[in-house]
C-alpha cells in the first residue's frame, strides 16, 4: 500500500527517477497522472443562522495527456482536469490490469 497522506502530491507514471508511484506497465507514460490533494471549502448556516465556512482536504487526480489514459471505476477521465476521488475508488492507468483503491486509514484498518 501507499499512505498517500505524507505530501500534498503524487506524481505516478514509468520515470522511476521522477514518479513518486512507479506503473511500470508498457501502455503507461512516462509521466501519466498526478494525485493531489486540494483545499475544497463548504458553507453551511449554523442552528443560530450564522454562515459557517468548513476548509476539507480531498484527494484528486488529473491525466497528463497520457496515450492510453486514465480510468476512475472504469471510466476514461478528460486529460488536464481535476477529478475528485471518493472513498474506494478504483484507478487505473493505460492497458494495466493493476488497480488501485483510494481507502482512508479507518476502512484500511478494518
């Protein structure tokens, strides 16, 4: 497993040099996605009526302009677009059979 929670982004493809995630598949580039957590904010109104401001830290990924791709639950994702990651999630990269699931650390302690 990778505990993605020790830096703000993940750089993942077959450039072992530069890739903070090795794909060593063939299909793969060589820099092919980026994993990065953004700052997302959520207003809500107190029970006073009052405006709350929450600043949550979520998991997203975004394709390089890979040749073959990136997929979130089977679904090829826009190159050069943010997408968000929700819990088990699965990606996966070029023609690789490998996936990857997104677990917080409660679920992968259970």
């Amino acid at each position: 497993p990778y505990h993605i929670h020790r830096q703000s982004a993940y750089l993942m493809g077959r450039e072992r040099r530069i890739c903070d995630i090795p794909l060593d598949h063939p299909s793969c580039s060589s820099q092919h996605a980026v994993l990065q957590f953004r700052m997302t904010q959520k207003q809500s109104v107190a029970d006073d009526g009052t405006e709350k401001t929450t600043r949550i830290v979520r998991p997203y990924v975004m394709d390089l302009g890979s040749t073959n791709g990136t997929f979130v639950n089977g679904e090829r994702i826009e190159a050069q677009r943010y997408v968000e990651l929700l819990e088990r999630d699965l990606l996966r990269f070029g023609y690789s059979s490998r996936e990857y699931v997104l677990l917080h650390d409660e679920s992968a302690a259970s």
